[in-house]
C-alpha cells in the first residue's frame, strides 16, 4: 500500500507540476537558510576532544589590577604570567600539565637553492603531546628532561617534513630555526582541533602549528614570541624584567581523571595564591578558576552572539517558508475536493487519505531537502569566500547535516501538510456528488 501512495504522490506532483515546484523551492530556501547557519553553529560547537573533555582543564589566576577587572564578567585572565606558570610547572600537581606559548620562526632548509620561510610554533611542555592526543607519522615527543635541559629538539608537522625532508623519516636530522639547530624528534601527522581549544588567544579557528619546541627554550630567546599578551604594570626593560612582570601571555592546562583531583588541584591554587597575597601580589578576591574543555569554549565566546543571532533568524525564515507551503498544500488539497469526495464514496477511509496525502507532502519535502542542500552548499562556499580562512573548516556539510537537513525537510513537509490534510479528509462526499 505504501508503494501505491507513493505512485499517487508521484502523479499528483507531476500533475500539478507549477504547485509542486514552487513548494519545493519554498521548503529548499528555507532548508538551504537554516543549514547553512546550523552547520557553521554546529561546527564552532563541536567537542574538539570529546573522549576526554571532561579530563583537561584550563587554569586561571586573577593577578589582575585591583582597580578593575581583566573582564566585565569579572573572570580572571585568560592567560598567565610567566612566574605563576612556570610555577605551577615545577610543582607538577597535575597527572599531566602543559605550559605553551604561540611563538612562530624562520626555518633555513639546506641547499643553496632553498630559500628560509616563516613558520607558526607552539613552545610547549613535553605533556602537550599526550594530553592533546597528538598523533604522529615518525618518532614522537621529547620527554621531560628535554624541557629540563633546555634541548634544542624539534616535533614538525607532514607539511613542514614534506616541504624540508621530501617527506621522509627525518627523526634524528637537524633543521635550522632561527640560526640555530635543532634536532628533529617527531613529525606528527595531520592534526587540526576545531575549535583550537589549545589556545583561543590567537584565534579559535586557527590553523594547528607547524613545529613544537621546548618552553624552556622561551627564556633562551631561542624563538620568537607572537602571542597576545596583557599587561596592568609596566613590564620594564629586558626580556628577564619581562618575564617576571605582571603580563599574562601564557596557557597552562592540566590533565586531572576524576573529580576529586580536580578538587584537589583546586586547593592548591588557592593555596599558591594565598601564598602569594603575602607577597603583595594577587590583591583582588580570591577567583581562580579550572574550566574543563567545553566550560572553557563556552566562557570564551566560542560561538559569537551574532552567529546566534544569524542562525535563529534563518530558522524564523524556515517558518514563514512552511506558512507558505501551507497556503500552497491548502489550495492543492481542496482543489482535489470532488476527487475525494468521490473516493470516499466508493469506500476509502480518512485514515486512508490521510495517509496518502501526508505521504505526497513528505514527498515534497525530500524534493525540498535536497533542494536546500544545494543551497545550502552555495551559501557556505560563499561565506568560505567571504571569510577566507577565518572560517576554513567550518563550511562543509558533512554527512550528519546532511542527515539532519533532509530530516528537517520531511518533518517540516509533514508538520505543514498535516492541517491541509485535515481540511481535505474532512471533505463532505454527499456535498461534492451533488455539484458534479
């Protein structure tokens, strides 16, 4: 029987091709709209490390001025100093913790014809690795003495060992960074977190780095710094006058298992800051603060207002596009008014037209999702064109919105057929009879 509705649907939609075209189209650019906002929300939502989200915590510190806070809100700095993190460091309180700072270099491949070409960096502890789930091609990360030692190692990523090394095992060879050698440890394979929950100081959506190296290698002046850094007091001068300043420029996060480290970890924050306090720094209220994974993107704004706004604006123009597809079942329902009421006359049911008649709307809705899918498609190449590379990776539809859009076109043809449906089941068969 199902079969048979759908081969009734098939010549009423063919029948009435002009009502049925302009009720896909409808149901397309509404479908089209919503996706194409949905899909962009969804992606700047997304868990970036889901498996273990819940494990790794972002630490803040409120050094801030005592005249006003860092934000509005009242939350602490993003980042930290340089002496609180490097003390967190050497207290190693955590199952795994990560000091990291953006940085970038020139690296100065061998041969006469190759010419030095910037690269973004990460100074980073030798935890980043293990606690990021950073997958690798060649060897691996270095190890705590290396960060110690202040070693000169590398980890590069397949791009940079492909543009350098011609893409072979390159572990053990020396690259130039900056003027000085540094022995490559690792080449990890692609690995680009979206939203780059790592670091949303220099960007959210910002492409991973392409090389790794020791923090400790920072106060080396082994490579360049090129993060955002905040400051309430002057700095001094010096790069050592810096480093032990009140700017905040760097992230630490932490790898706790269960909620009891967390609290545990938590009381020595407080602890190191009461500490502090009798030290003259540290003179705001206590307000430290470990946000996992999702509670950081969340308090950091991942996902912009206006982005919210846009996709609930496209969702409103959904509606209005069902109103009208309404008004266009309405009149396409009721016109078939003698036709149903002599069917009933001959015996079918309500359910029975029921049935057929939600079937063809759900019809007209499968023909409308994959219209708005292409839609959608053409309304994220344009903002990919429009953003560039603020937005890369975040304007492909991938096999869940697509899912979901043809999904929302069939429930969304279902909810606008039922009422004209209703209306054209409710048809009186003695009344059509009589005036054919």
């Amino acid at each position: 029987m199902f079969f048979y509705y759908l081969r009734l649907a098939w010549i009423s939609i063919v029948k009435n091709w002009g009502l049925s075209l302009l009720m896909i189209v409808a149901i397309g650019l509404g479908i089209g709209a919503s996706m194409t906002t949905v899909t962009v929300n969804y992606l700047m939502s997304a868990n970036p490390i889901p498996h273990k989200s819940s494990q790794l915590y972002n630490v803040q510190l409120d050094s801030w001025d005592i005249n006003e806070p860092f934000n509005d809100d009242g939350s602490p700095p993003d980042q930290l100093t340089y002496r609180d993190a490097t003390y967190l460091m050497q207290a190693n309180n955590a199952f795994r913790q990560s000091i990291q700072a953006q940085a970038n270099g020139v690296i100065e491949p061998d041969g006469d014809d190759s010419l030095p070409f910037m690269v973004s960096a990460r100074a980073n502890s030798a935890d980043f690795f293990a606690m990021f789930d950073v997958p690798f091609i060649y060897g691996g990360a270095w190890d705590a003495s290396a960060d110690l030692n202040k070693e000169q190692v590398v980890v590069i990523n397949a791009e940079t060992n492909q543009r350098v090394f011609g893409g072979e095992d390159s572990v053990g060879r020396n690259i130039k960074i900056n003027g000085n050698f540094f022995k490559v440890v690792g080449v990890i394979d692609y690995w680009d977190p979206k939203p780059r929950f790592y670091d949303i100081s220099t960007g959210a959506f910002n492409d991973s780095e392409e090389i790794f190296v020791p923090f400790s290698l920072i106060a080396e002046q082994k490579i360049g710094l090129s993060g955002n850094t905040n400051c309430w007091k002057p700095s001094g001068d010096g790069f050592d006058a810096f480093l032990n300043s009140e700017c905040a420029w760097l992230q630490f996060w932490v790898e706790l298992p269960n909620t009891q480290a967390r609290d545990e970890y938590m009381s020595f924050l407080n602890a190191y800051v009461e500490e502090q306090k009798t030290f003259g720094r540290f003179e705001r209220p206590l307000n430290n603060r470990l946000n996992n994974v999702m509670q950081w993107l969340e308090q950091q704004q991942v996902v912009a207002d206006d982005a919210i706004m846009m996709m609930i604006m496209s969702l409103m123009f959904l509606i209005v596009c069902l109103l009208n597809t309404v008004g266009l079942l309405l009149a396409k329902f009721l016109g078939k008014a003698p036709e149903i009421g002599l069917r009933q006359a001959l015996g079918a049911s309500r359910r029975t037209l029921f049935a057929q008649y939600i079937i063809e709307s759900a019809c007209i809705g499968i023909a409308g999702g994959i219209l708005g899918l292409l839609f959608a498609w053409l309304g994220l190449q344009s903002i990919s064109s429009l953003y560039g590379d603020m937005l890369k990776g975040l304007t492909g539809l991938d096999s869940t919105m697509v899912i979901a859009a043809i999904g929302l076109a069939i429930v969304s043809s279902i909810l606008a057929g039922l009422y004209p449906t209703w209306r054209a089941c409710n048809v009186q068969p003695s009344q059509q009879l009589k005036s054919q």
